[in-house]
C-alpha cells in the first residue's frame, strides 16, 4: 500500500469511531518523526463494551477491504487496545488511560488531520468531573452509612445494657423476697420457744402448792403422834 491508502485507512479508522460514538478522535501524522508508521489514531471509549465496540467494527470493515492487522494489543483488557496495519496504529483508551498517559503530549509535533471540536472536549471534561464527584459521592454515601452504623450499634449496646441491669434487679429482688420469710420462720420459732418457757415456768409454779401440801400432812401426822 502506498502513503495516500493509509491516509484514507486512518480517516477510514477515524469515521468508524465517530460512528460508534466515540469522543475526541484524532489522527496524528507522525510519518516524518518515526518509521513504525505513518499515522497515529487516537480516539476514546466511556466504557469496555463501547472500546470493544470500536474495535470489533474497525476489524470487521478492514477485513472487508482485505485489510488484516498485523499485530493486536490489549485483548484482556478493558481499557485499552491496539490495532497496528504497520501505516496506522489505531489506540482505542478509556478516558483515564488516555488522560494518564497522554499520547498526544508525546506525538505535539505531530499534525493533527482531524482537529478536535472544542464540544467534544467538554463533553470528555463534563464525564470526567462527573466521574470524580461520582467518587466523592460514594465516598460520603460511605462515611454516612459507617456513621450511622456506629451510631445504631452503640444505641443496641447502651439498650442491652439496660435491659441486663433491670433483669439483674429484678433478679435481686426476687431473692430478697425469698429469703424475708425465712426470717420470720425464726421469729416464730422463737416466739414459740418464749411461750414453752412460760408454760414449763407456769407448770413449776403450780406444783410448788403440793410440795406444801404434803409438808402439812407430814406436820399433821407428827402432831397426831405427840398426842398419842
């Protein structure tokens, strides 16, 4: 293939891209700074499923034409991926991976054939911030539900407390009611020895009368006898 068929294959790259939505295509002619090949297209994917997209579509219409890749890149990965046909390299990126390894800043000198729409770069600006405050918004959404958590979890905590304190005094004052009566059992045993005493005492009292008794009968005989 001459120059002019990898001219039109990289504009052919570029088309197919925009057909399939991607952002910020261009095509660097970069055939007087390198000899591995004579354009560089750079375009890029939101996702893994639209990378794969562009990829699968340029492929399929190479194929068309007759047009095989010579070697492919980034099969595994989601963020990346490389078609080389030696005259044109197409990088199909993620919007970080390109952000992170700017290969435009690499290839400055080279020209630009399809200069880049200033919406399309603030489309890619507008995902990119939306993607970050996403980030922030998931960590905060984080923090929220770990504070609450930890409030819910000392709330259940400071409630189990409670409720083994009360079954502890309830628990006290079910044996201290269990252990009164005992008490009263030995107030009433010694209420019960009190009154023993008392009759024995009563008892002793009533017999003394007999004991005098009999001493009268003795007397009684003694005189009888002096009598006599």
């Amino acid at each position: 293939m001459n120059k002019t068929d990898f001219y039109s294959l990289a504009l052919c790259a570029a088309s197919i891209a925009d057909d399939k939505k991607a952002l910020n295509t261009i095509v660097l002619d970069v055939k007087d700074m390198t000899d591995f090949t004579n354009y560089l297209v750079i375009t890029t994917g939101e996702s893994s499923a639209q990378i794969n997209a562009i990829a699968d579509e340029t492929e399929k219409r190479f194929k068309e034409m007759d047009i095989m890749p010579l070697r492919r890149e980034g099969r595994s990965s989601a963020h990346w991926k490389v078609l080389d046909y030696g005259g044109i390299m197409i990088h199909i990126m993620s919007p970080e991976v390109r952000k992170t390894y700017d290969l435009e800043s690499f290839w400055k000198e080279a020209q630009n054939i399809i200069p880049v729409e200033e919406e399309e770069i603030k489309v890619l600006e507008e995902i990119e911030q939306e993607k970050i405050e996403a980030v922030d918004l998931q960590a905060f959404e984080k923090k929220v539900l770990t504070e609450n958590k930890n409030k819910v979890n000392t709330k259940i905590k400071n409630r189990k407390i409670k409720m083994k304190n009360k079954t502890v005094k309830k628990s006290t004052n079910k044996i201290k009611t269990k252990t009164k009566p005992k008490k009263k059992v030995k107030v009433k045993a010694k209420t019960k020895t009190k009154t023993i005493k008392k009759n024995i005492d009563k008892a002793k009292i009533k017999s003394k009368p007999a004991k005098k008794a009999k001493l009268k009968t003795k007397t009684k005989v003694k005189v009888a006898g002096r009598r006599r």
